[in-house]
C-alpha cells in the first residue's frame, strides 16, 4: 500500500516537471520575442567574422540591441558575416560585413559599386576622416562603408573591408555602420599579424549627399577635392560650379564634379589608390588592363596612372562625360576631348603631390 508521503513525493515530483515545462515554454516565447534581450546570441557575434566582429557600433547601426550574427560562407573572402536585428523580423535592417586581402582576387562590381561613376552623381564616396583610409558610399537608397588599411609591417598589402547596411539610415546608424566596419578589419588585421595605422573612433558621420542644387558652389571657391580644377577652362566649358568633398589624403578613393549653370554634373572626376583602384579595374573589365580604358565604349572619358608609395597598384584617375539618367541627356552637350585632358591633368597632379604619388601618365583614349 502506497503511503500519504509516497503520494506527496509523486505529485512533488508532477509540479515541479510541471513548472519546469511551463517555464521553458515561457522562456522560448520571450526569447523569440526578443525579452530576454540578447544574452543568447552574445555567442553567435563572438564567432562572427571569424572572431573579428568588433561589436561596439552594432546597436545603433541596427537600431536595437537583440542581435543575432551568422556567417556568409563566401570562400572568396577572409570572412564574411551578417548581423540581423531580431525584433524586426526577417525582412528587417541588418548589416553584412566581407572582409579581404588586397592581394587577393578583387570582388565582383556588385560589392564594390563602381558601375555608376558615368552616370550624374550616383557614384558617391565621402571620405570617412578621422584618420581612416575608407570612404562613406551611397547608391540606390543604401549605404556601404569601405575601408582597406595598409600593413605597415608587410609592403603592398592592405585589410579591405566593406559594410553594407540594409535598412533605415540616418547619421546614428550610419555612424554605427562606419565603427563596425573600421574596427572589425583592424580587428581583424591584428589577428593575422597586420600591423595597422588605426584611426580615431568615428563620431558623427553624416547621410548628406552631393546632387541637390545647393551642394553646388562657384569653381573658384573650391577647396576640397575639386581645388586642382581651379586654374582650368571649366567655367569656359560649362562647368562654372563644383560639387566637392572635403580634401582627405587617406581616402583610398577621391570624387569631384564639374557643375552646369543649371546646377547639373557635367564632368566627373575620380582617383583610385590601393584596393580600391584594384577594385575599380576588375569592375571595368580586362579593358583597362590591357591599356583600353573604361569598358562603357559609348561613353566620353579621359584617363591616366600614377605609381604611389603605399601600394604596389597604380592609382588610376578618370573623368567621365556625365550623363544624366532623369532626363536621358548630358548636362555638357558637347563633350571637348582637350579640356578633358586638361582637367583630368591638373586633377591628377594635384592628387599625385597629396600622397606622394610619381610618374602621372595620361593614357587611352580621350
């Protein structure tokens, strides 16, 4: 016969499998919601990107600080990752991070964005400052943060990195985007015996971009990365205004525009140095290598190199006919291969002195 206590151990027993149960299932509901915040993912951020994700910035890039990171998988790269915002869903803003060699195989146009540098302003690069070699860029509603720091113990070779952020942006999440992607590659770079000139912690970076009518100023007062065009005909040829950023001697990319009275684009001009002229000549094709020039054959360019003491690659500086894609039109109806030359000339020079770059050569076609 079972006694009274043998009944209390059994249903003792029942209550606390019981609550035990009803705990767990609780537990798993505030979980998924995002309650329990994001304790349980803390791990899957320490692994991302091989262990380099630098975590500070990642909340106010995504906008919460329930996250969760998975890794990309690419074989291409050194890593690649993703960090998602988990309050929001699937189909909610996240951050993807590739990083790579720059003496590895350049990635393709998609990534690196340089197949709209012909087409008006859409080809935007703000140099991130602060002491760091990248640049802000914007294209189709969305964001990119590149970066490729130089090892300085190991000549000719560069940490590139590239943040993409999909979703709503502003400057805070902008910023966010900038601080996790500049720290992750000297993260990661440190990690793989890359000895870095890290920059300041980024504050403060903006979602401003060239292209309104009042981004434009007269050419004689520029004095960013459009000052080397100061001393030209632009004015004589249509261009009287400019649409600068500020002069940025450690941006691996610099851009320029040569404005109409009507406050259009008509001329762009743009120096690659480093990785991001590797970059540039894979999403241009084998044309450029061989010595062709841009591939877009219908467009108006002018083109030159010049080697540099930071990188074993060239730098490559190009101007552009713009065209204008609201209108199908082109701002500067006609296109002057000379004034092209010049301008491209004075640009190139000019930026050449800025980094201690020799040997300009204006080359192909213009």
């Amino acid at each position: 016969m079972q006694t009274k206590s043998g009944f209390r151990r059994v249903h003792a027993g029942w209550y606390a499998g019981a609550v035990l149960l009803v705990l767990a299932l609780v537990g798993a509901v505030l979980y998924g919601t995002g309650t329990f915040g994001s304790a349980g993912d803390e791990g899957s951020l320490d692994r991302a990107c091989d262990g380099s994700l630098a975590q500070d910035g990642l909340s106010a890039a995504l906008h919460s600080s329930h996250l969760s990171a998975d890794g990309e998988g690419d074989s291409d790269y050194l890593a690649a990752c993703r960090v998602r915002n988990r309050e929001s869903g699937p189909q909610g803003s996240s951050l993807e991070l590739k990083l790579r060699w720059s003496t590895a195989k350049a990635p393709s146009a998609a990534l690196t964005w340089y197949n709209a540098d012909y087409d008006g302003v859409r080809e935007q690069a703000a140099p991130l400052g602060h002491g760091w070699s990248g640049v802000v860029r914007y294209a189709g509603g969305t964001y990119q943060v590149m970066a490729a720091l130089d090892c300085v113990n190991q000549k000719g070779r560069a940490l590139v990195a590239y943040g993409d952020l999909l979703g709503t942006s502003n400057g805070t999440t902008l910023t966010g985007l900038g601080r996790v992607t500049t720290e992750t590659a000297a993260k990661a770079a440190e990690r793989h015996g890359c000895q870095v000139k890290a920059g300041e912690r980024l504050t403060g970076l903006s979602t401003a971009r060239l292209g309104a009518p009042g981004t434009a100023k007269p050419l004689s007062q520029a004095q960013g990365s459009c000052a080397a065009l100061r001393g030209t005909d632009a004015a004589r040829n249509g261009t009287p205004d400019v649409m600068e950023y500020p002069a940025d001697p450690d941006a691996p990319q610099t851009n320029c525009y040569l404005v109409t009275k009507a406050k259009k684009p008509g001329y762009g001009l743009y120096a690659y140095y480093g990785a991001a002229a590797k970059d540039f000549l894979t999403s241009e094709g084998d044309q450029l290598k061989a010595g062709y020039g841009p591939k877009h054959g219908d467009r108006d360019y002018a083109w030159a190199t010049a080697t540099c003491p930071r990188s074993a690659q060239q730098a490559v500086f190009v101007l552009y006919h713009l065209h204008d894609g609201d209108t199908d039109t082109y701002p500067v109806p006609h296109y002057s291969a000379s004034f092209a030359r010049d301008a491209l000339q004075a640009f190139a020079g000019h930026e050449a002195k800025q980094r201690g770059c020799a040997g300009v050569r204006m080359t192909g076609r213009s």
